[in-house]
C-alpha cells in the first residue's frame, strides 16, 4: 500500500505518495489529468517509478472542517461534491477503489468552500473502497451550528441504509425533493456539462472577502453548464456568453510563425486567487509585476519577476509559454519549466507563475 506524506510550501499542500511494489503508474488515467484539469480532485504528477505527488489549494483536512461548526447548506455542499467526485470516477472509467477516502488526506478551501480529494492513477489490486462507511463517517463527525437542527442528517441515514448499492442518481433524486437548493450552486454534471464551483460573492460580502482568504465572509458557490463533455469543470466566470468554440486566424508573420490577428475567440487565463479573467490579446502576451513594461500586471505577489513570462500564440491554434529567466521559476501542472525555452500548453493548463497560480484556456 502506497506511504503518504503531506507538506505545506507556498500555499499550496503538496502530497508525495511513495508506491509499493505491487503497484505501478496507470499511463491511461494520468494522461487523463494531464489532458485535462478535473475538478475535485488533486492534480497528481509522476516524479519518478514509484512516486506520485499532488498539489491543491491551501485547505483544511476535511475532518477538521467538519468540526467548525457547519450549516445545513455547508454539509450538503460537502456531501454532494463527494457524490460528483464519484460520478466523475465513473465517467472517466477510473477504479473507486483508488480513490483515498480518509478524511486526513481529503481538503477543503475554506475561501471557495470546494473539496479536493486524491485519485491514486495506479494499477493495484486495491482494498474495495466502503462508499456508504464513508459517508457515514462524514454525517458522524459533522459539527452543526447551535441554530441548526439535526433531523436532515437522521432522515439522509435513513435514505442511504434503505440503498441496496450506491447510486449517484438516487442519491440526486433525494436531494432534488429535500434540499434543492444546493443545486444553485454546485451543478450535477451530465455529459455536455461541467460540474462547477465558483467563489462568487454576494455584493455585500465583497468588502470581507477582498480583505483575503482569512475573512469570515461566505463564499458562494453558483452553478454553469457548458458544451463541454470532458468534465473538466471551468469556473462560471469562464464563459464569454457565446457558444463559438473554434478560433478563426488571419495574417501570420512568416519569420516567426505568429500570429498577427485573431478573430472572435482568442485564448485567456484565469487568475485563481481572485478569478479575474484576463484575455490573452497579442501573439507574444507578457506577465510580470513591472507595470510599465507588461501586458498583464500582477498585483500584490513580490514573487512574481518584473517580466516573468509569455505566453505565445502560434499558427494552426497552439500555444505556448516561455520563462523568462525569472527568479522563482514558471511551472506547468506542477512541473517546473526550462528558462527561455517555448512550451506548450493547452485548455485547462495550470500555470503557475512563482507562487501565483492561473489557469489557461482557449475557448
């Protein structure tokens, strides 16, 4: 059985998983990740043979959380979030069994209120995985606040003893007759849509949650659909209205290869921190903290260089970034990339500029 240790480094967690024998890297499933940024889940990265890590947003272990003190909104948007990381494991055809569910290793953003768990991609004959011991374990140790009854979390025990297996569609049709509100802010994913989660505030939380993750300003979470069937899960903030999805291109430099124009759809990141959607508008577009000299200023991160990276836009709709000799490094998922050095990434690539994390995206 796989040995975990978990570490904290600029805000991030970082889970190093030390593989056994018996097990090896399941090529298919971490393709998958690679290909695209699955919601819910920490992204993992093969290190070596017999190492896998994976990275997520600062958070608290789930059992932790549960024990601050929860409202009836906040445990369903725990327990139905666990229902959709089922759901996605089923879609992706991944093994259940290699999803960890204990509640050290299971985290929560406190900031956007989401739930990452860790999908080991191995080939394993694993322990099967108890669903139902699970979640009973989560109603257990749920915290309510003085003001909140308790006969929900009776009746939802009832509803799942009275399951001969565990289904993500029963499980649907109860909540949708007993509490469907938590579908206004954490969607059911069907193909050709996204699960979403999105820390959109309320206008009179704004003032709380733009002094930093540490405000007590709740966070809500609102629902997206999409034509999307990857179930990559974009933030709501994503959508540009339109449903074009293809990049029409003009003039293109025949020395450098990029290109002059853009019609329509162009390409455009998403800073995590506070979901701000920046369009990426020019064939080499430039981020960095010195204003004057930058296409895309990044405020408030003394570790972000003054000309960190660009991002570079080439024939036939691929796309690139480029480290330009900064001092605390531009990763990709993870992975650390070379100075000056063209790499390319695609829709749903994190990027991390020092410690200040984006997402990228091409429609």
């Amino acid at each position: 059985m796989a040995k975990i240790k978990v570490s904290i480094k600029d805000s991030q967690i970082i889970v190093k998983s030390k593989l056994d024998k018996t097990e090896a890297v399941n090529e298919r499933e971490i393709e998958v990740f690679q290909k695209k940024l699955i919601r819910g889940f920490m992204r993992p990265a093969v290190e070596s043979e017999r190492k896998v890590s994976y990275l997520a947003p600062m958070g608290l272990p789930l059992h932790k959380y549960l024990q601050k003190g929860l409202t009836k909104n906040d445990f369903f948007l725990v327990f139905m979030q666990i229902v959709e990381v089922v759901r996605k494991i089923e879609k992706n055809s991944f093994n259940i069994n290699n999803l960890i569910l204990n509640m050290k290793y299971v985290f929560v953003n406190e900031f956007t209120k989401e739930l990452y768990f860790i999908y080991q991609p191995i080939t394993t004959q694993a322990t099967p995985t108890n669903l139902f011991s699970f979640i009973y374990d989560v109603i257990q140790r749920t915290n309510l606040k003085l003001d909140e009854g308790d006969n929900f979390l009776n009746e939802l025990i009832s509803f799942l003893r009275g399951m001969q297996a565990f289904s993500t569609e029963q499980i649907e049709q109860y909540i949708t007759k007993v509490y469907p509100e938590v579908y206004k802010q954490i969607h059911r994913e069907r193909d050709g849509q996204s699960n979403v989660l999105q820390n959109k505030q309320q206008p009179e939380a704004n003032a709380g949650v733009n002094a930093g993750v540490g405000s007590e300003e709740t966070t809500v979470l609102v629902d997206y659909t999409d034509d999307d069937e990857d179930g990559t899960g974009l933030l709501a903030d994503y959508d540009d209205g339109s449903n074009e999805t293809t990049v029409l291109v003009a003039d293109e430099d025949p020395e450098t290869g990029l290109l002059v124009e853009e019609v329509k759809v162009r390409p455009y990141i998403v800073r995590i921190q506070d979901s701000e959607k920046v369009e990426v508008n020019k064939p080499v577009f430039r981020i960095g903290k010195e204003k004057s000299y930058v296409d895309y200023f990044v405020t408030n991160n003394s570790a972000v260089s003054r000309l960190h990276a660009d991002i570079i836009t080439k024939e036939n709709n691929r796309f690139f970034i480029s480290d330009n000799n900064s001092t605390n490094g531009t990763f990709i998922n993870g992975r650390l990339i070379p100075e000056k050095t063209e790499t390319e990434i695609f829709d749903g690539d994190e990027l991390k500029l020092a410690n200040e994390r984006f997402e990228f995206h091409t429609v």
